[in-house]
C-alpha cells in the first residue's frame, strides 16, 4: 500500500458478496457470513471481517496487512452488536484530581 491510496472501512452489503467469496476462495477460508465489516483500497475489496466471530479473510495477492489490521481495530472498537463502543477518555480524571 501506497500513502496515496484511499482505505474505506464500512458494512458490507449484498452487493459485496461475490468480492467477499472471491477473497475466502483465493485464501482458501470458508466465506464469512453474517454481519461483515469490509476494507477498501481505492474502491477494491482487499478484506472482510465477520462481526460474530472476528473471522477475518484478506486478498493474499495484495500487501494487505496493514488493511486488516485497520479492520481489526475497528472491529475492536465495537461493542457485540456491531455499535460503535463509546470513547473513553484516558487521564481525564488524573488530572482533574491534580488540579484540586
């Protein structure tokens, strides 16, 4: 990946079932189903990621490494229903504690 290519992480939709089988074909993985978060570069699905169980399936013929790793870490930050966790503010309280 190039520092010039756009990376798009989204729902996946019906219309991304055939990319998201055709990335579980070239890495030999079952297709994941259920609720997916997928990965784009540049408008190409380059991975998917399963929501129940963080199945993760990446096109091996491209350097997406560093795309799953940006869908691993969206996926982390959502709760098990796929809702974005809230943001929690680190250090917030010590330093209101120093002030007083």
């Amino acid at each position: 990946m190039n520092t010039q290519q756009s990376i798009t992480i989204r729902r996946a939709t019906p219309e991304d079932a055939n990319a998201v089988e055709r990335l579980a074909q070239l890495e030999g993985a079952r297709t994941p189903d259920g609720e997916l978060l997928v990965a784009e570069v540049d408008g190409e699905l380059w991975a998917a990621l399963e929501l129940g169980s963080g199945a993760l399936v990446a096109d091996p013929f491209r350097p997406s490494g560093d795309v799953a790793a940006f869908l691993r870490r969206r996926f982390e930050r959502l709760d098990g229903h796929g809702e974005r966790r809230p943001h929690r503010r680190r250090g917030v309280r010590a330093t209101a504690a120093c002030r007083a």
